[in-house]
C-alpha cells in the first residue's frame, strides 16, 4: 500500500497526484473523494481560486476527471464522492468564488452541493459506461476539520448552539469517523450498488432524493463549462 501526498488547493498538486497514481496503477477499481476545506474566512489559493471552491469542488473534478482512463480500463470502476453540510435550495453561479459574501460553513455548504452537481453530471455524462459515480453523506463525525469550526462560522441565528455542536465534534478516539464512513464503504464494495450510478445515499447507505438545485440540468452544464474553463487556464 502506498501513501500518496498532494497539496489539493492547488491545480498543479491535483495533477501532481494524479501523475503519481497513473506510474502505479494500470487501472482503478475505486476512486473515493473525501477531502475537504471549510475555512474560517476567505482565503485565495495561488491558483486565484477561494480555498473552499478549490478544494471542495474542482480538486475532486479534477481528479476524476484525468483519473478518467483508469476508470475505464477496470472491469467496473466506481467512483463515491463525500457530501457535507446543509443543502442551500438556491446556487448562485455569478458568485463561485465567494467574492460577493462569505459566510464560513454556509460557504462551505454551498461549495458541497456544487461538487455533487457535477458528480451527478458526471454520472449522466458517463451512462452506460463501465463507471458509476456516486456521492454520499457521511454523517457527522469528529474530524480535524469539524474541530477546527469556530462559532463565527456559524450562522448569526445559530451560534448560540456553538457548544452544543463542540460537543458533537469532541474528540472520540475515531468512533464516530468510523461510523461516518460506512457510507462510502458501501458505495465502494456493497454488490447492492453494483451498476447503480447517478445517485445520492444517506448515512445509512439508503439512496434519497437530491437536492432540489442539482436537478437543474441547464445550471449542471453550465457549472460544468465554467469549471472546465477555470481549470483550463491553469
């Protein structure tokens, strides 16, 4: 087994990675993207990009996206991608970057939902194929990074539940991260999904509904192109 290390808020790291796992491996059988970025304020990478929409959207695009040919070239090859946060009903493609309004987790919400409508354009894109390309919620967990959340990321009306959540993400021994990955166990081994593509599971590994905007097919497309265009300039 091989640990790989790659700096995701970078376009030139996303590709680094994929290199480096394109020398080792032939072909891919499962591809999980569960990295993740929830920044306590807006912060620019040196690509130009806010961190959040770096990491939580393109960087997982991206990947797959050159990770592509591998895929293909396993006999069945899925790909599970991790949701997070709450699902806004609304996305606002004139303001990507967050230059407009920052507002900590809901930032971090909205870059979320964003990376699942691309997967689930993905999934629509590669019907069909030998690839099936999934996201699922893994539920709340104790991670370096829901720790790291501090009460100004939380909205006005909800940070006098600040210790209450503090103590939902308290360190556990790994206990709760355990559970939270079934989920994207499931997608990745469970013979129940086999061939299932296009769709969104919960944390009890049941497929739900998506979120209202995801079943926007005009806004998939074009977060698509306008994804594909940022990404082609770097």
């Amino acid at each position: 087994m091989d640990a790989l290390f790659a700096d995701l808020s970078s376009i030139a790291g996303v590709r680094d990675l994929a290199a480096q796992v394109e020398s080792r491996c032939p072909s891919l059988d499962v591809l999980v993207n569960n990295a993740g970025m929830a920044a306590p304020e807006r912060r620019v990478t040196d690509d130009g990009l806010e961190a959040d929409f770096a990491v939580n959207v393109i960087a997982p695009h991206l990947l797959t996206s050159i990770l592509d040919p591998l895929l293909a070239a396993a006999p069945s090859a899925r790909v599970v991608t991790l949701s997070g946060g709450d699902h806004p009903q609304q996305l606002d493609l004139d303001d990507l970057q967050s230059e407009l309004a920052f507002e900590g987790l809901k930032t971090y919400s909205r870059t979320k939902v964003l990376m699942m409508a691309l997967m689930y354009e993905r999934a629509q894109r590669t019907a069909g194929s030998t690839i099936t390309c999934n996201v699922c919620y893994p539920g709340q967990a104790s991670t370096s990074m829901t720790q790291s959340v501090t009460a100004d990321m939380l909205p006005p009306a909800l940070r006098f539940a600040f210790p209450v959540f503090k103590l939902l993400v308290r360190d556990d021994g790994g206990k709760s991260a355990l559970r939270a990955s079934r989920s994207s166990v499931h997608l990745s081994a469970s013979t129940e999904v086999a061939g299932v593509t296009g769709a969104y599971f919960d944390k009890t590994c049941r497929s739900v509904l998506w979120p209202a905007p995801i079943l926007d097919a005009t806004l998939r497309s074009n977060l698509w192109d306008t994804v594909q265009d940022i990404i082609a300039i770097h």
